[in-house]
C-alpha cells in the first residue's frame, strides 16, 4: 500500500467512524462532528500546503510513496 492509499483509507474510516458514532444511540453527540470536520480540513489543507501528518507517520512507519 502506497502512503496516499494509506491517508485516503484513514481519513475515510475516520469519517465513516464518526459519523455513526454521531448518529448512534450510545454515543450520540455533535461533537463527533468535530473529528469529521477536522478530517476534511486536514485533507484541505494539505492539497495547497503538501504537509499532511498522516502521511509523515505512515512514512515513518515503513509504507512506500
């Protein structure tokens, strides 16, 4: 797996996660919108400035670019 594969798989389980933890009976708050929104301005925010964290550790941790 490449690390762009790798950031695009986390940065959508992450989302999915946290919608149904918004949406579920046990735990459901807005506040895990917050998890959703900051995901989003992550990979926002990496197409201008190319620093994206999920991907520095997950070179970090072995994963071919």
């Amino acid at each position: 797996m490449t690390i762009n594969n790798a950031v695009s798989a986390t940065a959508g389980a992450i989302i999915m996660v946290s919608l149904l933890l918004s949406n579920s009976n046990m735990f459901a708050q807005a506040n895990w919108l917050w998890l959703t929104f900051f995901v989003g301005f992550n990979l926002f925010q990496s197409a201008f400035t190319g620093f994206c964290p999920a991907a520095k550790i997950f070179k970090a941790i072995g994963l071919k670019g």
